[in-house]
C-alpha cells in the first residue's frame, strides 16, 4: 500500500512567522500537487510539481519536489490569517489517479 | 469554475438502506472521480470513471458501486449503508494538461448513517 506521510498534523502559528509542511513517501511519483482545503468546501488545487528537484513559487508560498520524486516541501513566508485550512499533498500513481496524504491543518492567529 | 455540482449536500439515512449520490458537470470532462474524506485517512479513492460506461475500482470500493451513463453524470450508490460508510464524499474531475492535470473538487456530500 503506497502511503504519503505529512507532517505535522496540526500547527498553529502566529500571523508573521515562517512555516514548513512536509509530504514523504517510499514510492516515486511522476508528479505532486498540493491542495488547500477550508471547512465545508472541497480541496482545491495550489500547484503540480513534475520534475525532481523542482521549484514552484505562488506568492508567499514555495512548493519544492525532492531531487528522487519522493517527497515535497511546502514553506509558507509570513504567514497570514487567510492561510487558515487543510493542506493536502497528493502523488500521482500512473496517469489517471492521485493518492493523498492525511493533511495538515494549519491555524494562523491574527 | 470547472462547473461541478454534487447533490444531495447533506443526507442522514438509516443503516441497511440504499443511497445514491449524484455529481453533475458542465464541461465534458472525461475522467471523473469518487473520493471519501475521514479524519485521520484524508481522501481516500472509491471509484473513477475513464468515459461513459468506463469505470474501475479505487482502494475502498467495497460496498459502492457506480454508473456513468453520460458524460456529465456520474452517479455513486451505496447498495446497503452501514454506519462505517457515514463520511464527507467528493466528486472531482480531471483538467489540465500533460502532467500538470489537476483535481477540481466539487463541495462535498455529508452523508451520516444512522
């Protein structure tokens, strides 16, 4: 069973401050995306990261896929109260379905 | 907008009946897929459909089945509900390109058995 790990689970942070949310698996994945997630709504999609070593940058948050294809980094840059949610990381197995980590619910406080 | 629709938003039904969920969307979209959300297992695959009357099994399907008999329809059922399949369920469709293709999600089902 391919699993992909996030970490941490929960994190609550100040507005301001830096923070980093790991997605690790034993598998090799031909891509990575990650999704944010608020109550009640469905996942929506931030970015795709296809190439080992990758980096992708959205504003304030930078998305890094591992040089092997296993694992990604999310870092947010001062953070913000809209940051708020579930962030989910999924790998891709073959060309037409996802996996997806458990999440990580990230709080900023004003 | 990807333009994805799922119906009913909330259903509490009673174990042993049947319940039919349906997601509805307005671009033609070929793949189109079944997830289930619980605390602690985030989103876990059910079912997925490759084209009208293609579908095939995800990680949990046991107890789901599913139909596609149009492109724009793509219909879950739980054939007897029991109270492990009360969950939060997704639909979602495949867009993009190449390997940046992507989910778009519709905004969830909140189905509890009772």
């Amino acid at each position: 069973t391919q699993l992909l790990e996030q970490s941490p689970q929960f994190l609550s942070i100040q507005e301001g401050e830096n923070l980093t949310v790991y997605c690790n698996s034993s598998s090799v994945f031909s891509s990575l995306q990650w999704y944010r997630q608020e109550p009640g709504e469905g996942p929506v999609l931030l970015v795709t990261v296809v190439t080992g070593g990758e980096v992708k940058k959205l504003k304030r948050l930078t998305f890094q896929f591992g040089d092997a294809r296993k694992d990604s980094s999310l870092h947010i840059t001062a953070a913000q109260p809209g940051d708020t949610g579930l962030y989910l990381c999924a790998g891709a197995l073959g060309t037409y379905k996802y996996i997806f980590g458990t999440g990580t619910r990230l709080k900023v406080l004003a | 907008d990807a333009g994805i629709t799922q119906s009913p938003r909330h259903k509490v039904t009673e174990t042993g009946t049947p319940v039919t969920l349906r997601c509805h969307q307005t671009e033609n979209h070929r793949y189109m897929y079944w997830y289930r959300q619980d605390p602690g297992h985030g989103l876990r695959l059910i079912h997925y459909s490759y084209g009208v009357k293609d579908t095939d099994k995800g990680e949990v399907s046991d107890g789901y089945s599913v139909s596609r008999s149009k492109t724009e329809d793509f219909l879950l059922t739980l054939e007897s509900a029991t109270s492990s399949q009360t969950s939060v369920y997704f639909c979602a469709i495949r867009s993009g390109q190449g390997p940046n293709y992507g989910y778009t999600f519709g905004s969830g089902t909140r189905l509890t058995v009772v």
